[in-house]
C-alpha cells in the first residue's frame, strides 16, 4: 500500500494548493490511502464544513484534527455524520466526533487511521499512548484480505508539541503501527525513517502552507508578540505560495508494516522533495 501523509494546512493557501495539486499528485505518486492534517484550514484556527468537502472531493481519505478542533463550532455537527473526520482520541469520554476511523481500499483492503494530541506543552487530555494502545488492539495488523478484524496499515497522526513525546510515541508502537507520523509545529523534520520493528516515523509532517511567514501566520504580528509579550492583533494565515509538505510510505499488505518512507515538499519556497520510489 502506498500512503501519502500531509501535515497541517494552513489557510487559505494551503487549501488552495492542496486542491489543486492532490489530484495530479494521487495519479503521479500512485496513492492508495492520503491523510491530511487539517485542523488550521480555516484561517489558521479550526475547520469548516464547506473545507472539508473541497478536500474530500479532491481526493482526501481521512481528514485529522487537534488542539484547534472545535475553533469552527459548525464542523461538530457535520463530522459526527462523516467518519473520514476524525479528532484526537485522547479527548474525554462524551466528546463529539470520533478518534479513529477504518477506511477501505482498492482491492477490499482496509486501513486504521488515528488521531492522538500530545500533552507534553498541550492540553491536559487522557494519556495518549494508553488511548493508541487501546484502538490498536482492536485490529490485527497484516494478513489475508477480508478477514474479520484485519487491517492492511495503521496511520497515527501524533498532534504535539515535543520531539521527545513524539519519538518516545514512536518507538513505542514500533512494529504495531504502518506509520506513526507527528503534525503541529509545521516544520517538516528531516528525520524520516523505517524503525527496528518496520513502523515509518518521521517527527514532524511540516504544514502545507506559505513558509514565508511564522509557521504559516503572517510575519509582522507574529514577530511583535515575542517582542512585546502582550496581546496585539490577531494573527492571519500569511497568502504566499504554499508547499504541501508531508511524506510518502510503502507498505507491505501482508505484514502491515513499511518498507520505505520519503518526505514529500511541493511548490512555494522550500526546496523541492519527492520519494524516489
């Protein structure tokens, strides 16, 4: 299976880049299953409903969230009717929507996708690895398509602020996951990797959004809190040309597990990357 992960998309540049290139992208790169990241579509803060269907009809599979989930209060009532929305898992029992999903792919396989916050730096939700832990023994990783309970990939999106959360998540769930792959800071890391036990890591997706700016917001704004340490204006997604940013994996059906993993940047200012397989 071949999985195209994209991080967190920021504004309208990053929506209008996603649209318009994953469809050339999916045929190009031959993707069965594409995630994204979507929680700061809306104007850097939240999603909205007429968002996530523009990136559904462009070829989007599962849309994940995080600590920006409810920020558009209009996404609740339609996610909890679209299951290829999801949220983190780690939020309290009784929340709206739901923190994994299990989609079909082309030839009756099915894959796990899961959406987990951080806490490290984060909100104080349930413990994350013990909420992942409890959605992946549920399923059985690898084996004959068809078989009740079976999936073809697992996909963790681990939504967090620390790199050490983020590996120790990792290397955790390594051999029981296709990809454990971080979203939230917006600079994709250059750490991507097949771990020991088969799981493709990599720290951070980066954004898909305009990176002449502060993580996708606009400069000026975003500079002046540092400087001045007080509430100033509220911040606006900067409009230049966006990269998609994210990573391709390759797995094996019958084990679940990856074979190869390559970061993905296309478009805007950051050199461009694509897998070589």
């Amino acid at each position: 299976m071949r999985i195209l992960f994209l991080g967190d998309v920021v504004g309208r540049s990053g929506r209008d880049a996603l649209v318009s290139r994953l469809p050339a992208l999916r045929r190009e790169l031959a993707t069965d299953l594409v995630v994204v990241n979507a929680e700061n579509a809306s104007h850097g803060f939240g999603l909205a409903p007429d968002m996530a269907r523009a990136f559904l009809e462009a070829g989007v599979d599962v849309l994940t969230l995080g600590n920006h989930a409810w920020d558009r209060k209009e996404i609740i009532p339609f996610m909890e009717g679209e299951p290829r929305i999801i949220r983190p898992i780690n939020f309290p029992p009784g929340t709206p929507g739901r923190g994994a999903t299990v989609v079909e792919i082309s030839g009756g396989r099915r894959a796990l996708v899961v959406n987990v916050m951080g806490r490290l730096f984060m909100e104080p939700l349930d413990d994350p690895f013990r909420g992942v832990q409890a959605e992946l023994a549920r399923h059985v990783l690898g084996g004959p398509v068809g078989t009740p309970g079976t999936i073809q990939a697992a996909v963790v999106d681990i939504h967090a602020e620390a790199t050490s959360e983020k590996l120790a998540f990792g290397h955790s769930f390594d051999g029981r996951a296709s990809l454990v792959i971080g979203t939230h800071t917006h600079v994709p890391t250059a750490d991507h990797q097949v771990l020991e036990g088969g799981t493709a890591y990599m720290t951070d997706a980066g954004m898909c959004g305009d990176y002449d700016s502060v993580i996708g917001m606009s400069k000026g704004a975003s500079a002046l809190r540092f400087w001045r340490r007080m509430p100033g204006e509220r911040l606006s997604p900067a409009e230049g040309e966006a990269t998609l940013c994210g990573a391709l994996v390759e797995t094996d059906d019958a084990t679940g597990l990856a074979k190869r993993i390559g970061p993905l940047r296309v478009g805007g200012r950051l050199a461009a990357v694509k897998p070589g397989f």
